[in-house]
C-alpha cells in the first residue's frame, strides 16, 4: 500500500499570501489530521477530520481551516499567512476500525513564509 | 488541559548499556499512551502503545498512573535505536485517536 502521500513538499510564499496543502490518506483511511512542528513549540494538533467531518480541533486561530472529501483525501488552508507560520506541517491517517490509534504520518509539507 | 513533558532533550549512551527516555504526562481524563519514533530520513512512526503490553525492537513502556509516567525502556542499546522519540498522549475511547498531544522529543544518540 502506498503511504501518505504530501504535496507539495516544499513552499515559499509572502507574508499576507495564503496557501493550500494536500494530503492523501492511505487506501481505506477516513481519518485524517494535521500536525504542525516547528522548533519552539514542537509538534501541535491542528485538526482531525473522519469522513468529511471536523472530528477535533486545536487551538489555532481561524486562518487554518481544512477539509475532507468523499475519497478521504484533505487539504488544509492557512489565509493572511504569518511568518510564525513557517513551519512543517504533517499529515496523518489511521484505520479508525483497527482500534489501534497508530497514526501513519506522510513526510511533510515544509512551508517558509517570507 | 493535557501536557506531556519529555525532560530530556538529548541523551547518549552506548552500546549495550541500558536506555531509559522519561515521559511524564498530565491529564484529567482516562488517557492512552504511546511512543512514537523518527529515524535519521525515515517518517515518524508508532513504536507502541502502552494497551497493547507489547515489547517493540526490545523496547517497554509501563503507565504508571500513581507517578503519571509512561518511561520507554531497553536493557541494551544498539545504535540502530538512534533516532527522536516522541511521547504521545489522547483521550482513551477511540474518538480522539488522531488527536495526538506530543512531548517535546528526546533526541536518543547510541555511541559505538
């Protein structure tokens, strides 16, 4: 089975810009999240979506916004971007039936805002 | 609100001595714990969860809800173990699997 899959992989955008990442969950995943990490705070929860539906969410403000369609794949959105915003963002999905809780991570899309 | 706190940033050890990386967590509810690990190129990925008891590349973990603990063990280091590992905390119950609060990481470095 393919893994998660990221796109893009690497981006540069300008403060006040916004941008769209995407993720692609493995065969047969419905939940998918999002993860930021950057240096200082590390890893942080963004927000979890199980088929089309914003399970759980983080406390960031509400420039990030995601979504989930019918094929599982989502995408997330940061507006008015920041340049506290550079940062590596993670996505995640899991088998929500396994019962496991493993969350299978892709590589990453590393943002830099400028 | 729910932490979890990795004291350690760093820790070297060499080969063949035990490892021990701390994880200690705070939480009001019922929670599940797990030990997730980032080798060298490679994507993060679970290394075990503390439901399953299991034993992982000859690592442990015990919750000890007295002492809010969840420490990884292994009595003899290979350097293949070098990596960063992450402690990880959700709500118990199933619904909140991908949400995931993580300590801040201990960097493990076993020396030859």
């Amino acid at each position: 089975k393919a893994g998660v899959t990221q796109t893009p992989r690497y981006l540069i955008k300008t403060r006040g810009q916004q941008v769209t990442l995407s993720c692609s969950p493995i065969s047969g995943h419905r939940s998918v999240s999002w993860y930021q990490q950057t240096p200082g705070q590390g890893l942080q929860f963004l927000f979890e979506y199980f088929s089309e539906t914003q399970r759980n969410k983080g406390n960031f403000p509400g420039r990030f916004s995601g979504r989930q369609f019918s094929n599982s794949r989502s995408e997330m959105n940061v507006s008015t971007l920041e340049l506290g915003d550079s940062a590596l963002y993670l996505c995640a999905s899991s088998l929500v039936a396994s019962g496991t809780g493993e969350l299978f991570f892709g590589e990453g899309s590393r943002l830099t805002v400028l | 609100a729910q932490r979890v706190t990795q004291p350690e940033k760093l820790l070297s050890v060499f080969k063949g001595a035990p490892v021990e990386l701390k994880c200690n967590y705070s939480y009001s509810g019922s929670p599940e714990l797990f030990w997730y690990v980032q080798y060298s190129r490679q994507r993060l990925q679970l290394l075990l969860r503390h439901i399953s008891r299991e034993s992982i590349k000859g690592f442990t973990a015990d919750l000890n809800k007295g002492e809010t603990s969840f420490h990884l063990k292994k009595p003899f280091a290979q350097e293949e173990d070098s990596a960063m590992y992450y402690c990880a905390l959700s709500r118990a119950g199933g619904t909140s699997y991908g949400k995931l609060t993580f300590g801040q990481g201990t960097i493990l470095t076993v020396h030859p």
